[in-house]
C-alpha cells in the first residue's frame, strides 16, 4: 500500500530541478555568510556543500513520508499538528549528522565554543531555529505546489466528465431524434403505396437522401446554417409531394447567417412541428416561412407557419421540440431555447437564438 501511494506521486524533472536549484541557493547563502565574517577555505567550503546535501537528502525523505502517512489530504490544522514537531526532529537529526561530519571529516571549530559553554548553546539552539525555519519553508512550498496540482488536475478531470456526460447525453438525443423522424416519413408513404406507387416511389428517393445526410450528420455536434437549410429544403419537397397545393414555403436566409454553426436538424424539427400541428390542419393549407439573420453577434433564426397554437399544445410541446431544445441548451451553455407563441397575424412563430 505505501508503494503504491508513493507511486501517485512519483519526482518529476521538474522536482529535481527545483530541489536542486533550491539547495545550491541555501548552499551559495551559507557561504556568502561565512565570507562576510571570515576567509572561506576549501574545508569550510566543502563542509557547507556536505550540509546542504544533507538537507535535501532529508526533504527527500520528508517527501515520501508525507505521502506514506497521507499527510497530503489532510486538512490544514491537523497538517500543522503534524508537521510541526515533525520538523523539530528533522532538525535535529541534521544538526547531529552536519555534528557527526564536522567532527569525522572536516574538523572544524566555532570560535569560542570551548571558552564559554553559554556561547556553544546559542550556537546550537540558533542553528536549530534556522534549520527548522528551513524545513518548515520547504515544507510550506512543496504542500503549497501539491495543492494546485491537485486542484488543477480536478478541475482537468472535472471538464473531461462534464465533457463525456454532454457527448453522452447529445447521443442520446440523436439517437432519439432519428427514429422520430423516420417514423412521421414513413407513415406519410405508407399512406400512399396503394393510392400513388409514382409519388410513393419519389418520397422513398426523398427519404433516402434525408437519412443520408442524417447519417452523416449524426456524428456531428454542429453544421452550417447552409447544410440545414438543404436538409429543411428535402424534407418540404417530400412533405409537399403529399400535401401538393396545399403547403407552401419561402427561405429569408441573409447571407452573412449561412456561415454560422448550429446543432444539426433542429430547423427540420421546427417546420416538421409547424407541418404536423399546423398546416395539416388547416383545411385549405398554409404556408412555411424560415427566416434567419445575423443580429448583435447572434444568430436569430424563426419558421412561421399559418396557423394557431392550442393552448394544451403549448404547454406540452412534442418530443422533436424536446430533443431540439436540449441540444440548443448543452450545445449553448443553457443560453439558448426555442420559444414558440401565436402571433396576431393568425400565424405561429418557433425560434431561436445561437450566440456566434
């Protein structure tokens, strides 16, 4: 277990660099000291570069016990309570092992420290502050830079999920939105197989060319507001095969909007809305108008149909419209939605708007 937990965080290049560059600056500090006070000779020189090498030999060890104890997800007060006398013993076993070279290897004498016994032990409880200030620094920076790698890395993970969830979810609703289609199409030929084997024939080639582009689509989370209105344009020529005299239709399309990304088959949904709950129940039919145009970095895109919305109709809406409007609102960040309401004029207008 305590490999493995030592694994999750193994040292990176850039640990040692910063270990590194970090020690050679404590090392170059002690000696700028020492020169300021006295000459600096190859032992004292040495001696200082041992001491330093010590102390990253025993911030790498911290290292690992912090992650082996599971210091590292704790909260910040029962951190301190730990790290604190944790590094008081450090300190001492740095200040006994920098003692054991001294006396081994390097021999070197602090002035006085035999004359006056007072002296020695400031020394000593001074170099004990200075060292515990040093490991409680290094720990400070080295907790610190966990945290907002952890942070960060949670938030990374955070976005991915959300990410997957969206793809999930608009999946979902394509796959929801294809047999809603297929099925409205398919009712519509079957109704003519025995009455018109010519026009029957013509909806199928329709068909064919609409599920193409729908295939195509499917893997697809945006096309352009040109590749829809083809769509938009197949599908009225199927529905007018059966409705003949009875539907009609205009496009307002400014220029400038047929460049702009929207979510595939949502103008299809609308005019199949607008045909299904409004032209076929208008006795002497009706007409389809799709505007769409550019206005303060939105694109604002509307189909009318003739026509009145029933009240019980409005507020229950269809599951093509359900689907459409989900997908605005992922594809949007919940900003857009298709608002659907009576007009005056003995019309109904679907639409909906698309930051660019």
């Amino acid at each position: 277990m305590n490999y493995l937990k030592i694994n999750q965080y193994p040292p990176n290049p850039y640990y040692w660099l910063c270990q590194s560059v970090g020690w050679l600056g404590f090392y170059s500090i002690q000696v700028l000291f020492v020169f300021s006070f006295a000459k600096i000779t190859w032992n004292i020189a040495l001696f200082y570069l041992a001491v330093s090498g010590v102390g990253l030999a025993i911030t790498h060890i911290f290292r690992h016990f912090l992650i082996v104890q599971g210091w590292l997800k704790l909260n910040i007060p029962r951190l301190i309570i730990r790290v604190v006398p944790t590094v008081i013993i450090l300190s001492f076993i740095w200040f006994a092992i920098d003692e054991v070279l001294n006396y081994l290897i390097f021999q070197l004498e602090r002035n006085g420290e035999e004359k006056n016994k007072i002296s020695y032990w400031a020394i000593l409880l001074a170099i004990l502050f200075n060292t515990s200030v040093i490991l409680l620094v290094w720990t400070l920076l080295y907790v610190t830079h966990h945290f907002f790698k952890t942070y960060k890395q949670a938030e990374i993970e955070k976005w991915k999920l959300e990410a997957v969830v969206k793809e999930a979810e608009l999946l979902a609703l394509k796959s929801q939105i294809n047999p809603h289609f297929i099925f409205n199409s398919l009712n519509n030929i079957r109704s003519l197989v025995l009455e018109d084997a010519h026009r029957a024939r013509q909806m199928i080639t329709h068909l064919s060319d609409l599920l193409r582009y729908s295939i195509q689509f499917a893997s697809l989370e945006r096309v352009s507001l040109a590749q829809e209105i083809e769509v938009v344009q197949d599908y009225l020529q199927l529905e007018s095969i059966q409705f003949e005299e009875r539907l009609r239709y205009r496009l307002e399309i400014a220029p400038e909007a047929q460049a702009v990304l929207i979510p595939p088959m949502v103008i299809q949904i609308l005019v199949e809305n607008a045909i299904k709950h409004g032209i076929a129940h208008q006795p002497q039919g009706g007409e389809i108008t799709i505007k769409a145009q550019v206005i303060d970095n939105q694109l604002d895109v509307e189909v009318i149909n003739t026509g009145q919305l029933a009240e019980k109709a409005e507020r229950k809406g269809s599951i093509g419209l359900k689907n459409a409007s989900q997908r605005l609102q992922l594809l949007s960040n919940s900003w857009s939605h298709i608002k659907i309401s009576n007009l005056e004029t003995g019309l109904v207008s679907a639409r909906f708007s698309i930051p660019i």
